[in-house]
C-alpha cells in the first residue's frame, strides 16, 4: 500500500512540475477505482502573490484527495504553511495533514501536499467562485485562480458524476 501511494503522489509531481498550460483532467485506471488529475492551475492575489495548486482525487479506495500548492515569495522563500483553505460560497474546506514537499531558494518555491474529505470536495467545486485562502509565514492571503481552473472544476464533476 505504502509503495503504491508513493507511485501515486511521485506521478502527481512529475506532472505538476510541467512547463505546458492545463488543458484537461488526466484519468488513471487503478487497483480500486480510478484516480483524476487536476493539472495545476494558477492563483495570484490582489497584491500579485502567486500560488501554482494541482489536485489529485481518487475513487473506490478510501485515499483522500491530495491538494498540491506550490506558493512563491517575491523576495524571500516561503518558509512555513500553518494553514489552507479553499472557500465558496458560504463554504469552507480546510485542508489537513499541510507537509512541505520541498523547497527551492532560488526560485523562493515552497511546494506542500495536503488532504481533505473527498465529499466536502465535490460539494464544494459546485460553487461558482472558489478562492484559496493560506497563512504563510504568520501572514494571511487570499488567491483567486484562473479561469481555466473553472473550465476543469466543471469537468471534473461532470466525470466523476457517472
């Protein structure tokens, strides 16, 4: 099992860190069901912070859904992620287990996988607007997504409603 869900999320990074824009949701037959990959998309707040997100979400198996986030200082690398969150519409879902994949001074990249419930997921990605909200370094910050994240949100949940 450990092996397998090491296969998993080192698959989920090979294919974040893809230089070619999102254009559609990756399917992947496994030994339970099947698992969906939600290419990363990008999030920016007002003050033009950045965060790059990718979601990995399987079915038949009771692994939840893992959220990867790489978030990106302008001056300074991220150091510490104390919590994430996305919110829609009178809608929260907290992300758990907040884990540093790695980080990278020269790029000021600190990259995180995270879980969250898969039901409170879906209910969640039917909501119009969705922003990201993450403490960072003690500081709050609030992440809009491009609008192709709402173009996979929508098939995503299209596919995953058969």
């Amino acid at each position: 099992m450990k092996t397998k869900l090491f296969l998993t999320l080192l698959l989920v990074v090979l294919a974040s860190c893809s230089t070619t824009p999102p254009t559609s949701i990756k399917t992947f037959a496994t030994e339970t069901g099947l698992m969906y990959f939600i290419p990363p998309t990008n999030w920016e707040t007002r003050s033009r912070d950045k965060a790059k997100l990718d979601i990995t979400y399987h079915t038949g198996s009771d692994l939840p859904p893992v959220v990867n986030i790489s978030f990106f200082g302008k001056k300074d690398i991220p150091r510490r992620v104390t919590s994430v969150s996305f919110d829609g519409e009178s809608m929260s879902y907290p992300l758990s287990n907040i884990r540093a994949l790695y980080a990278d001074s020269k790029k000021r990249i600190l990259r995180i996988t995270t879980e969250g419930d898969r039901d409170t997921l879906l209910s969640l990605l039917e909501a119009d607007t969705i922003t990201l909200t993450a403490e960072i370094d003690g500081i709050g910050y609030n992440y809009t997504s491009e609008k192709i994240f709402s173009e996979l949100k929508t098939d995503f949940l299209i596919m995953t409603s058969y």
